[in-house]
C-alpha cells in the first residue's frame, strides 16, 4: 500500500489538460440545431469499416465519448442501414467488403448521404488501388462528403456530418 502512494506521490496527474471548448462548443450547437431542423428527430448513422487499419474508427469511437457526446447532439449510431440516414465510412474499400458496401448503400432507404471518412476513404491514401483494394469508397457508391485525414479528428468527423446534412462542402 505503502509503496503505491509512493508512487501515485512520485508520478502525479498525468492526464493530458482539456483543451479549449470554444471551437467545438460553436460546432456542436450549430450540429445540434442543423439536426433538428433538418430532420426533426435524431440522425442515425450506419459506420461501415470497408477496410481501414482501424486507426479511422478510433476517431469515430471518441464522438461517442463525455467530451464529444454525439448522442447528446441528437445523433446516433445504428446496427442497421434499414435504420440509417447517413453512411460514415471508411476505407480503402477492400475487395472482399466491395459488395457488402454496395447491399449496404441499397439497404439504406432514400433520401441517404454518404460520408468518406480519412484519407483512404477520400483516395485510398497509403493502400491506394491494387490486388486487394479497389481504393477510395466513392469507386462503389456515390459519396457526398470526404472527410481526409490520416485519421481526421473528431472535430474534422463532426464538421463532415454537419456539411452533409447542410448539403454543403466542409468549412
Ligand atoms: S486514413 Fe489513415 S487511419 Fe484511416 S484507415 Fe487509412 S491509414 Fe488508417
């Protein structure tokens, strides 16, 4: 016991300090409201991993935290396209996930926006095209929003949700 206070004594807060909330609080409101005037109720998203290195849904995952709170803006994460009114996908689009992508962008009913999340999604970044990726999500189904980055941020993720609701590009 003794020995574990030492420690915590000697080792302190290591925690990184919370950044400063100015830029997403703006962002989130204007989400937020965007949502609700748009649709009226939540926006479900359907996120489908086509073939990342997984780095692309880290960032994903972090929307979903206490900091970033998505569901507290009104917009959830659904298991199924039938439920979804936005795709969030990321790439490259491996050969193998080429055809679920594809039944998965039918499933979603109309009217549906598709978000390319990270650099390979954008253009198929490092992997780009070959033996086993056919590279950028927008070569199976049609994209309105790319969100580049290797892996864009949360803030970037949250900006490219609000373009596409907005029909707009990213600012
Ligand atoms: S953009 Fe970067 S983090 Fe995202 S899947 Fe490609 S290599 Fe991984």
């Amino acid at each position: 016991m003794l020995r574990i206070l030492r420690q915590i004594a000697k080792t302190g807060i290591v925690t990184e300090p919370r950044p400063a909330p100015a830029d997403e609080a703006v962002l989130v409101a204007r989400l937020q409201e965007r949502v609700l005037r748009t649709l009226g109720r939540a926006l479900t998203i359907r996120q489908v991993d086509a073939g990342s290195c997984n780095g692309c849904e880290l960032e994903i995952h972090a929307l979903g935290n206490p900091y970033y709170n998505i569901e507290g803006m009104g917009i959830k994460f659904v298991a199924s396209p039938r439920h979804a009114d936005l795709l969030l996908v990321t790439g490259p689009v491996s050969k193998h996930m080429a055809i679920a992508l594809k039944r998965t962008y039918d499933a979603t009913p109309e009217p549906k926006l598709v978000v390319a999340v990270g650099d390979c999604g954008c253009h198929g970044g490092i992997f780009g095209e070959g033996y086993a990726t056919v590279g950028r999500v927008s070569n199976v189904i049609p994209v309105d929003v790319e969100v580049p980055g290797c892996p864009p941020t949360p803030t970037a993720l949250l900006r490219g949700i609000l373009a596409a609701i907005s029909g707009k590009a990213p600012d």
